[in-house]
C-alpha cells in the first residue's frame, strides 16, 4: 500500500509540474513573436554608401522562418531568420532568437536570386 500511495504521489506531483510548466509558456510564442518583431523594426545599420544602409522599420521583409524549440510541449525559444529588402533594392539576412545579439550580413544579388526565387526583384538601378 506505501509503494502505490508513493507512486500516486509522484504521480500527482509530476503532473503538477507539467501543467504549471505549460500554463507559464503558453503564451510565450507570441511574446517572443512580438519581441523578435519589435527587435527586427528597431535594427539599423549606417553606412557612407546609402546603397548598403539598413532601415527595419522601412525593410521590407521578403523571406521569413522560423525555428521552435520546446520542452515538454512548451514553446521555450524561436529562431528566426528574414530575408528583408531595404529602400535601395539590397537584400540582408536577419537571424535572432530574441535574446541574443542579431546576426546581420548583407547578401549579394548573385545569392539572393537562388534564395529568394520567384520573390527576387532587380535593384531599382539594375540596368
């Protein structure tokens, strides 16, 4: 009788935990949408060549995935990655989880074109 009352008692406790685990991150996946948004509209990057200037909250974003990590059936971090276009026609990767520093880099036309398929476009002053 002790090793069932032991058993339903872990049991009990181990679900707890569960439901408490998942009832604090339910809600995280648009916390942290929002926050790798917000994140993503206030990056700017200045350069002497307008050309290669980057603007979030004038980029457009062309591509966009995202990657979910999860614990016990709770969302706990979201990658995400975005191809954006800035006013000039350049193309840039944006990859961040939200929690760490942004990995930025501008890619070139020659790579955005494979990437990007069908939703590539020409620089404005594509000849």
């Amino acid at each position: 009788m002790f090793v069932f009352t032991v058993f339903i008692t872990a049991f009990v406790l181990i679900a707890a935990y569960n439901i408490r685990l998942y009832l604090r991150t339910r809600d995280n996946p648009g916390a942290l949408r929002t926050k790798i948004e917000r994140e993503f509209r206030a990056y700017s990057v200045a350069s002497h060549d307008a050309k290669f200037a980057f603007v979030g909250l004038t980029a457009e974003v062309v591509k966009e995935d995202e990657e979910v990590s999860t614990v016990n059936y709770a969302i706990v971090a979201i990658k995400s990655r975005r191809i954006a276009r800035n006013e000039s026609g350049e193309y840039f990767l944006y990859v961040t989880d939200g929690t760490a520093k942004p990995f930025f880099k501008h890619i070139p036309h020659s790579n955005a074109k494979i990437l990007l398929r069908e939703k590539y476009t020409e620089p404005p002053d594509a000849v």
